[in-house]
C-alpha cells in the first residue's frame, strides 16, 4: 500500500532549524555553536526558560548582526532578566560575559580580556587584587578594634573616660531636637542627667 500526495509546510511557521536549538543548551559550548535564529531560539531558552516570540527574535537578530555579535545577545538577555531572577544555570556563562564585557573597554579591552582567563587559570596571579579589594574591610577591622585596644589601655592606665573629661570641663550635651515631642524630650534630659551625674548618685 502507498501513499500518494505532497505534505508542505508553510514558509511562516516560527521555527529554528533543527529542535536541539528548540530547548536550553546544556553547555556554553553548545550554545555559541549554533549560528543565526538558531542562535537566538536556544539563547533565550537557556537564559530566560522560555520561547522566543517574533518580535523578540527580530530585535536580537539585528543585534546579532551588529559588532558585539553573540556576546552582546546574551548580555542584553542578561540585564533584562527581572530583578532577583538569574539565568538558567549554564557553567562558564558568566566568565564569559565578563570577559566579553571587558574585552569591549577602549583601548586596553584587549589585556582586560587576557588578563582576566590568565587570572582564572592561575588563581594565585589574582592575589593583588584580592588584597587591594578586600583593604577598605581590613582599615574598618583594624580601627574598630583598635578603639577597643586604646579604650582598655586608658582603664588599665586610670585614665579619664570621655563622661568625665566632660563633667571636669563642664560641657553640655546637645539640647533635644525641636521636632521631638515634649515627652521624648523629657526622657532625654533625664538620660542626659543620669549620664553626667556621679557613679554613686548614678547608681
């Protein structure tokens, strides 16, 4: 028995080329393999979970055949995921992205982008920059339990806390803030009292 007949498919149907590009890459590999709407159908289902529409598809294809080519594809999927969502997750993306967006600066792009996977290869190479970066926490670290260090040296010295350097001097504290209310106002005043009163009338 045969079966005679022609089957057509219409030329508007909105499909990529083969259906391994109609579903997430498994791998940034074998994503940036694919080429042209291919590209784009597996690019916004490995970032965003989701089937391209037409529209959408038109828009990143321009912008796949400008200058950034694949990369600018996949950062502009990026940056207009919702706030708090991320990509699906493929290894390397990221890394790649980055690179990318530093091969791009003017001028010195170029050594970024090497710099950067020399830098992934060689952990240790990153070294400086971890410790320039992490300097601000140290300088915070460092005063923050240096103050403690000087405070319990001056007790161990019998040295004047700043509450009495300022009872001896006889200066006041800042008068209460005009915008609180008469009873906070009270409550200040009182606390400001018990504060410079002596330790036996204090207590």
């Amino acid at each position: 028995m045969s079966i005679t007949g022609t089957f057509t498919v219409s030329s508007d149907l909105f499909l990529p080329q083969r259906s391994r590009y109609d579903r997430p890459a498994l791998s940034l590999a074998e994503l940036l393999r694919a080429d042209g709407s291919n590209f784009v159908f597996q690019a916004v289902w490995s970032i965003e979970g989701l089937r391209v529409v037409r529209s959408d598809h038109d828009a990143l294809m321009r912008l796949l055949a400008g200058q950034g080519g694949k990369a600018v594809v996949l950062g502009a999927l990026v940056s207009r995921l919702p706030e708090g969502r991320t990509p699906l997750p493929i290894p390397g993306l990221s890394f790649y992205l980055m690179v990318e967006r530093r091969r791009s600066v003017p001028l010195v792009g170029s050594i970024l982008a090497r710099a950067t996977m020399v830098a992934d290869q060689y952990p240790a190479l990153g070294w400086p920059g971890r410790f320039v970066r992490s300097l601000p926490g140290k300088v915070r670290f460092t005063y923050r339990h240096g103050r403690k260090l000087f405070v319990r040296l001056g007790r161990t010295m019998k040295l004047p806390s700043r509450v009495e350097v300022r009872r001896k001097f006889g200066v006041t504290h800042q008068p209460a803030p005009p915008e609180m209310s008469e009873r906070a106002k009270w409550i200040y005043e009182q606390l400001c009292k018990a504060v410079d009163a002596p330790e036996s009338k204090a207590s």
